[in-house]
C-alpha cells in the first residue's frame, strides 16, 4: 500500500461514519419522540456522540496523514491517538448519562412505549451499521489507523446497542416485562464503559510509546532472523504512532568495516524489512564487533526482549 493511499482510506471512513451517525441521528431522534422508549434514547444519546466522536475522528486522521515537517519529524500519526482518547471521554459521558436515565426509568415506574416503532428504526440502524462496519474492517486491515480502529470499536458498541433496543422491546410488547425498556439500557451503559476502557488503553499505549505486542516482535526478529547480517542485532526498541511502526538497533560489524559500506549493508537491510513490514521506519545504529555498551538505563524486561 502506497502512502497516498494510507493517507486517504483512513480519512474516506471517517467521512462515511459521520454521514452514516448524521443519518441515524435524524432517525433515533424521529423514534425517540415516536416510541417514548428510554433505551432508544440511550441509543440516540450514543449515536449524537457517534457523530461528534466521527468528526474528531476525521481531524484526526486528517493531521495524522500530513507529512512530517520540520516541527514533527518523527510525523503527526499521534493526533490519532488523541483522536480516539476524546472518543473515549465522549463515550464515557453517554454511558453515565444513559444509567442515570434509566435508573430514574426504574424508581419513577416504567412508563409504556410504542414497541413496534423502536424496533423498526433499530432495525433500520443495525443493518445501516454493519455496512459501515464492514468498510472499516477493510480500511483498518490496510491501514492499521488506530482513529479508525477506535471508531469501529464504538460503532460494534452501536451495533450491539441497536440490538439491544429491539430484544428490550421485544420483551415490553411480547411478553408484558414492563421495565426490560430501562434494564436494557442499562446494561447497554456497562456495555458502552467496557468498550471505551479498552479503546483508552490502546491509545494511551500508543502516545506512551509502547513496545509492540510480543508476537509482533517475533515476527520482526522472524524476518530479521532471515537476513545474514543482522547475525549481530541487539537492542532493539519499536514503538507505534498512529499507523506507522518504528524500530531501531543496533547492527554489529567487523572494527575495520568503512562508513561507506557500513552505509551501503544497513540500507539494504533496512530496504528488506520496510519490504515485509510496509509502512515501517528503521533506524539502524552502527556497531563494532567486540565492543560492550555501559549499562544503559533501560528497564530489565527491555533489555530482556532485546536480545530475543
């Protein structure tokens, strides 16, 4: 995948996902008023926030797809990242505002909803919402877009959230449980603060620089293991922002090894690894054979992994 198209996928879902969260506002808002159910509010109130979560999805890959300039050499991919901690915030208020809902909705006595109403708008939402989810699917196996991955995971969660709404109903208008409305939504505000966790998580992991999963690791020192002359590598470090990958280490060579072919092995090696690891930025510190480092102030489990 080119860079042009890595800018431009991420940047075309966020634009689909806000039109699609506009759409479905207008709708939930119609069956809101209509049906008088409080999980279908709880859906609208999520689906507002979708649309405000969708737009600074879209600032942020915007600024994350720009080149790096003399500010940002190392690239704007964090804005991402911050992209999808503010999504994390919104969705944290919906899910508090959704419980509180539905809790007054269980001590006041749940009121009677028009079922059937509910149920057709979250139909029509689910179905709208799984083609979205489909084409972020598509952009994020492309794109590694961390924006995106959070606004699909938020959009799972409206999937769900739909679903919810229409067995809740379903429960009201079939078999006489009045309140099922009120516990489902509920159930749908825990749903929401679980997912909005584990969203944080991975967009705080990402602006702290962490180190890439274990098996991604072992893949890259899979790869690495292939070309001869990294027989020496150590110290290796990698990190993550936004879609890019970094790594960096250290590269052994003979003490008499020249600049000029020194220069001329790392950049091949470095042309193999981008080769299997599109997308990814290597810095490769020149090393004489023999010579130790004083011990650097690296935690112990780094270390550890290093030398892997």
């Amino acid at each position: 995948m080119n860079a042009e198209a890595g800018a431009h996928l991420p940047r075309r879902a966020a634009i689909a996902s806000s039109s699609l969260a506009l759409a479905l506002l207008a709708l939930k808002g119609w069956g809101v008023v209509a049906s008088g159910s409080v999980a279908m509010l709880g859906s609208l109130a999520d689906t507002a926030l979708d649309l405000l979560a969708s737009l600074v999805t879209l600032w942020g890959v915007h600024i994350a797809g720009q080149r790096a300039d003399d500010d940002h050499r190392f690239g704007h991919g964090k804005a991402e990242s911050l992209a999808a901690l503010f999504q994390v915030a919104l969705i944290l208020v919906s899910a508090v505002a959704i419980a509180i809902r539905a809790a007054a909705a269980l001590r006041g006595g749940a009121a009677a909803v028009a079922a059937e109403t509910g149920m057709i708008v979250s139909l029509v939402a689910a179905l709208a919402t799984l083609v979205l989810l489909a084409y972020q699917r598509r952009v994020i196996a492309r794109t590694r877009s961390v924006a995106i991955q959070a606004d699909h995971v938020h959009y799972q969660s409206d999937l769900l959230l739909n679903g919810a709404v229409i067995v809740a109903l379903g429960l009201e208008a079939w078999l006489g449980w009045r309140g099922a409305d009120a516990v489902f939504a509920l159930l749908i505000a825990g749903w929401l603060g679980w997912g909005a966790l584990g969203t944080g998580r991975r967009a705080v992991d990402d602006l702290m620089d962490r180190e890439w999963p274990a098996e991604k690791r072992r893949a890259f020192l899979g790869v690495a293991g292939t070309i001869p002359a990294l027989a020496g590598m150590h110290d290796l470090r990698t990190r993550t922002s936004g879609a890019r990958d970094f790594a960096q280490f250290h590269m052994t060579f003979p003490p008499d090894t020249t600049i000029a072919s020194a220069h001329r092995v790392i950049a091949e090696v470095e042309a193999q690894l981008v080769s299997a690891f599109p997308g990814l930025e290597v810095i490769i510190h020149a090393h004489p054979a023999g010579h130790v480092d004083p011990e650097r102030d690296l935690p112990s489990a780094i270390a550890e992994r290093s030398e892997l």
